[in-house]
C-alpha cells in the first residue's frame, strides 16, 4: 500500500456530484449553429484557414496553429462557414474575440481520417499528430498537450494522470471514466512511452468509487505493467496539478519551478482519452464532455461538439426559468458567462445554471479581522490576508514578495473567509496589474534600444558621409597636379577666388541697382490729365479693391489648416 | 613622541593611497542619477516635455532643471515614481499636459507619397519605407510619439487609439459593498 501524503489546507464545500452522475453520457442533439472560438487554447491564436460560404467537413482544420505554442481548431461537423468574426466568448472580460460560424447541414460528413500504431510510429510524429488534432489540456488549463509529452530537458520518472475532479457539481471526467476507462489507460500509456515515464499513477478522489474500479478493471484487462489506480482523499482543491503531484508522490513542486524539473508529468484523464482517440483513431477533438447541472430538471454528462452555444445546450437538460446566469466550471473557479450565445470551447467542463435561491448574492463584506483562516485553508501555503492587504493597497511589488504567483485562485480563501471578502478577485486585479506593467516595461525597453540605436546610426552615417567627403578632397588634390601646369592662355590676368568674388558681387549689385531704377521710371503717369470727378471715382475704386483684398487676406487666414502638435 | 608621529603620518597616507585608489578604480562613469530616472520614463521619445527625447528629459531633472510633471505618456504613476525616486512631493499635471490613452500611427497606404519625411522624424525607427515607395508603420515598435505626424506633407498619418482586447484586458480593481458596523 502507497503511503499518501498531505498538502497544505483545503476545504470541503458540497460536492453535489450526485445530481448528474445518475445516467449515462447523453450525445447532445445538433444544434443550429457552432460558434467555434479560434483562441480555444494557452499560446497563439489560430489562423482561421477557411472563407465565409465554404462547405466545411467534419474534423477539417479551419483553424491552423500559429507559433510554436498554439494548437488546431476543426469543424465540428459538416456544414457551411456562415462568419469568421469577433463574438463574445467564454472569458472573464466579456469581450469579443474571434470566431467561427458554421451552420450544419446534419449530414454530420466525416473528412478522410485515420490512426497509425503509436508503437510504429516516430515520437516527433506522435507529438504533430497531437498538435493536428487539437489535442489540449481538458482540465482546464488548455495547455497544448503536444509541448507537454516531452522529455527531452528533464527525465520524467512519473506520469501523474489527474482524474481527482475535486470541485463541486463538476462530473465529466467520473463519467468519462466510469464509460470509456479502457481509451484513457491506453492514452496513458502512450504518453507513458512519449514521456519514457517508469510509472503511471492514476489519481482519482474516493468519492468516486465506481470510476475507480472502471479504471482498475481496464488495466487489468489490458495488462498494462507500471499503472496504478490510487484513491485520494477528497478535498478542495485536491485536483490542483501541484496539489495532486504532493499527495501521490510527496514532491512539493516549489515556486517557480515545473513540476518536469521534479520528474513528474501530469495530464487529465479526458487528455489522456484525446490522446488515443486522435492517434490510434485519427480524430481530432471535436467534442467533449460537458455537465450540465444547476437549476436543471434533468442534470447529466453530454458528449458536447465544441461551439454548441450554452443555451441550446442548457435547454437538453430543461433549464429552469428562473435561472438567471450561466456558469462555465464549478462555482469556486468558474467564470459568469457572458451570454448564453457562447460556443462551448475545449475548457468547457460543466456548465452549471444559476439561480438566485441557488446561488444567492454574496453577503456584503466586513473588514479584514485578520483571523488568518484564509492562511490555515490556502492550498498553495500562502498568507492570502497579506496578499489581499498588499493588493488592496496597490503595493504590487509586495505581493510579489508574498508570492503572489504560486496562488492558483482556488476560492478556498474566500470560501472560509468570515468577513466574505472576495479575496480571489484582488489577487486576480494584482496579477493582472503586475503583467500590464510588465509589458509597459518591456515596450519601453524596446523603444529605448531603438532609439539609441537610431541616434548611433544617424551618428555613424553622418561620419562615413564626412569620411567620404575627405577622400573625395584627397583624390580631388592627387589629380590637381597633374592639370596645373596647363594654364588657360587667354586669361588676361589672374583673378584671385577673392577678386572673382568681389566682381561678381558688384554685379549683381549693379544689376538690381539698375533693375529698381528702371521700375521707379515706368510710374503709370496716365491719370494725370483726368478731370478732379473721374479722380474721385479712382480714388473709390481704389478703396473698395482695397477692402476686397483684406477680406480675401483674412479668409485665407481662416482657411489655413490648423497645425497639429 | 616621534614614533606616535610617525605611525600617525604612516596611516594617513596608507588611507589617503587607499581612497586616491578607490577613487580612479571604482570612478562611476556618467550620472546613476540619470539612468534612474530614464528607467522611469516610458521612453517614447515623444519631446512632450519639451526636451528631445526621455534621456535629456531625465538628465535635466537630475540637474533640476526641469519639473517633474511634463511627461504625459508616464501618465500619473510616473509622476509618483518620480516624486518616490527624487523624494520630492507628487505634482499633477499642468493645463494641458492631461495624458492620454495609448495610441497607434497609421498611414493611409492610398495617400502616402513616399517622401520619407516621416522616416527621419521617427525616434525609434518604427517607420519601414523608401523613397517613392509605401511606407508603413511597424505597429509592435510605435511608441505613439506623433512625432510623424506633422511633417507628412499629405496628412496620411493619423493616431488611433489602442483600445483594450481580450488579450490586454486587465481584471479592474474590486469594488463590492461594505457593511456599516451595526
């Protein structure tokens, strides 16, 4: 028997798992359209590879990774693309980000597809096979899992596969485990071989005994040799990746260090699944499962196409009418959808329905009594009062003192916290500072290298311009010596450079002299001899033209466009 | 009497040749002062302030010539900077020196005649062109300076704000209700 080891804190909130694990994994009906973000992942943003009116089939690339770190997005289903444009996703923000529209056509028409034997297969290959099919993170994080089944910097000893599932409602990965445990032991063990990992342990919260005998089972019919199933206690968040790398292996992954560096990988069993089902089947991740619970009639696991907006998804397991949001993830981490329009995504695990006799509105806040529960309950061993006084003061770099980066945002702070402070949105507002300042600073630096590299260019340009000029002169002054000794005949005198100066100088002098005097003879005498009436008339006209022409003057003041500083 | 002289006058001059050595060995070249400062500033190069780039701006703080309340694209956090860095009080901005919100140069690429005026007013050459031909601007390296924009003599340059995406969104700082103690 393993000995299991503790981390820090936790909380037991009501895991309310039970509601939706009564029936089996449902395949949600095809909805009337897909909203399919090209941003589904951590890194680059895919570049949309298709045109509004294309006909698209099932499992083609229409979005292509960018960068190194990105990852594929395919079509769904068959259908045509109806818009590629800015839609409000899946994010804290609420902003717009870009996406693809593609109405089915119902025909659900496969693209040519299939597997290699992973055995056969070079492990480069493996790894682009995973990028081609999108294959990301299904906990949460979306990280691309191709740049994680490395090994090639750190030995990895043991694969850690994450099936804990430890905050509450959430139950996609039980069910996927208790229905298709054989896909997820074999997807481990392939990126057991990518890894070169000697072991495989599977961590999986005792709350979920059925999943653990599923998962037991497959391994045993399948014979794999270094995997074991180890049951965690539950506690919030045991299912964090450092948490979960504490209790089965007793490694503290310390700040700023990767868990690799410790020779521990971690996946999540959904990955794991992914994982077999785009090597050995060659299908991309198109779907994934997703609970839908909450002020639901019918709560239960569906088996989602990715881009299913929540709402026609929501309306499968007969929403409630009172529910008045609609979460993604659980309701300590989860983000407040911004619309029910919103396409699910790969980092969708659970969509819960809020009402307000379920969720109801956080007690207002009382002052910070300073009685360090938060500290006692922090899973990443952290001071979250100090954190929250430092954050709350704006005094970032403190809270980088107090670690502000090891925090996971797990809401077991704010969950016990008797003053209901809403700790986790400090840290989040400090974070999120601290990197908006960090790219100012890094812009800065940028633009003080280019500009002083400038100032040394235009410098050096301007003495390889005088150098060039002093050679000219050089080789100006070689060649004279050898015209000099033939002197124009006809000159009649020399004239010095200083006599030629002063001549030309009087002429011109005497040409604008001669020029003035000229222009003062030619005075208009013609009205001379006119009678002292017509004078008068002259004189009036005079002044007229005269006004006329300060009026054009000042218009064209007027007209003048204005300078811009 | 002589000997406590002596030992006396030996170690003064020991000590002397030990500082005149520090002196030259460990001499700092230019003024940290200044580096300081710079550091501070968001190196725009716009000349808002007045001085014809960030580096003269700090060295004439450092001298204290200048106040530190002239540069718009620091924005108020760098005046506090300033004022923490020089132990001086915060000053706010004078009439209309208010900052601004980011912006981006853009050239319309249908009226540009190729002139390359704006080439040579640039700070950080963030212009790429060449005589008669488009010029464009190099969005990731434009500093917002809106130093190009007045020489163009086809007005094809224009500011356009950065608005904030998904990408940059910052989360704001919480504002929830506080119960009065009863």
């Amino acid at each position: 028997m393993r000995t299991l080891h503790k981390f820090h804190g936790g909380v037991h909130p009501p895991t309310h798992k039970t509601e939706s694990t009564r029936t089996p994994i449902v395949k949600a009906a095809m909805p009337s359209r897909l909203v399919i973000p090209l941003h589904q992942h951590v890194g680059n943003r895919a570049i949309p590879t298709v045109q509004v009116g294309e006909r698209v089939l099932k499992g083609q690339i229409i979005g292509r990774p960018e960068g190194r770190l990105s990852s594929a997005v395919h079509a769904s289903t068959s259908g045509t693309v109806a818009a590629i444009d800015m839609q409000v996703v899946a994010h804290f923000s609420g902003m717009p980000d870009l996406c693809i529209t593609i109405i089915p056509d119902g025909k659900d028409e496969w693209i040519a597809h299939g597997g290699v034997d992973y055995k056969q297969t070079p492990h480069t290959e493996l790894r682009h096979i995973l990028r081609q099919a999108g294959v990301v993170g299904l906990g949460g994080a979306v990280f691309p899992s191709d740049m994680k089944s490395y090994s090639n910097r750190h030995e990895i000893k043991t694969l850690v596969l994450n099936g804990a599932e430890c905050e509450p409602y959430i139950t996609c990965d039980d069910m996927l485990m208790r229905e298709r445990a054989t896909d997820i032991v074999r997807g481990a063990e392939v990126l057991r071989e990518l890894l070169y990992a000697e072991e495989v342990l599977i961590g999986i919260e005792d709350n979920k005994p059925e999943a653990i005998a599923a998962i037991r089972q497959a391994i045993v019919n399948d014979g794999h040799a270094h995997m074991e199933v180890i049951a965690v206690p539950t506690l919030y968040p045991g299912g964090g990746a450092k948490q979960l790398i504490r209790v089965l292996t007793g490694i503290e992954v310390a700040a700023g260090v990767r868990s690799t560096e410790m020779g521990v990988q971690c996946f999540n069993v959904a990955t794991a699944y992914c994982v077999w089902r785009a090597i050995t089947h060659g299908e991309p991740l198109l779907s994934r499962i997703v609970t839908v619970t909450g002020n639901v009639a019918d709560a239960r696991n569906f088996e989602v196409l990715l881009g299913t907006p929540v709402e026609e998804l929501v309306a499968q397991a007969g929403s409630k009418p009172d529910t008045d949001r609609h979460i993604m993830g659980g309701p300590m981490m989860g983000v407040d959808l911004p619309s029910g329009s919103v396409g699910v995504t790969k980092a969708t695990n659970c969509i819960i329905e809020g009402s307000p006799a379920l969720f109801p509105p956080p007690a207002p806040a009382l002052p910070c009594i300073r009685c360090t529960r938060c500290a006692e309950v922090c899973p990443a061993d952290l001071q979250p009062q100090e954190l929250y006084w430092f954050a709350k003061a704006k005094d970032f770099g403190k809270t980088q003192e107090y670690s502000l980066f090891d925090c996971i945002e797990c809401g077991a702070c704010a969950y016990v916290c008797p003053s209901h402070i809403p700790l986790v949105q400090y840290y989040r507002y400090a974070k999120s500072e601290i990197w908006a300042r960090e790219r100012d600073a890094q812009g800065a630096e940028t633009a003080r290298d280019r500009h002083e590299y400038r100032v040394f260019r235009i410098e050096r340009e301007k003495q390889e311009k005088a150098e060039r000029l002093a050679q000219k002169e050089k080789a100006a002054m070689a060649a004279k010596p050898a015209s000099a000794p033939a002197p124009a005949p006809s000159a009649p005198a020399a004239i010095t450079p200083a006599d030629f100066d002063d001549t030309l100088q009087f002429r011109i002098d005497t040409a604008v002299a001669r020029a003035k005097e000229q222009a003062a003879q030619a005075h208009p005498e013609n009205t001379g001899t006119l009678a002292p009436q017509q004078q008068a008339e002259v004189a009036e006209i005079e002044a007229r033209r005269a006004k006329i022409r300060e009026m054009a003057a000042d218009a064209g003041a007027d007209d003048e466009p204005p300078k811009q500083s | 009497m002589i000997a406590a002289l002596l030992v006396m006058i030996g170690i003064s001059l020991l000590l002397g040749a030990v500082l005149g050595f520090s002196a030259i060995k460990f001499k700092v070249e230019g003024n940290p002062l200044v580096e300081k400062i710079d550091a501070v500033l968001p190196q725009t190069q716009c000349g808002q302030c007045g001085f014809p780039g960030c580096k003269p701006y700090a060295e004439a703080i450092a001298k204290g010539e200048a106040d530190i309340n002239l540069c718009p694209p620091g924005g108020e956090g760098g005046i506090r900077k300033l004022a923490d860095l020089l132990g001086v009080d915060f000053k706010p901005f004078g009439e209309g020196t208010a900052p601004k919100g980011k912006m981006v140069a853009v050239i319309d690429e249908n009226i540009c005649i190729g002139c390359t005026l704006c080439l040579q007013a640039c700070p950080v050459d963030a212009i790429s062109g060449a005589a008669k031909q488009m010029h464009t601007i190099i969005a990731s390296e434009c500093t917002g300076c809106e130093l190009c924009v007045a020489p163009c003599p086809v007005d094809c340059i224009s500011m356009q704000s950065i608005d904030e995406d998904i990408t940059t969104w910052k989360w704001r700082y919480p504002v929830h209700p506080i119960q009065a103690a009863a």
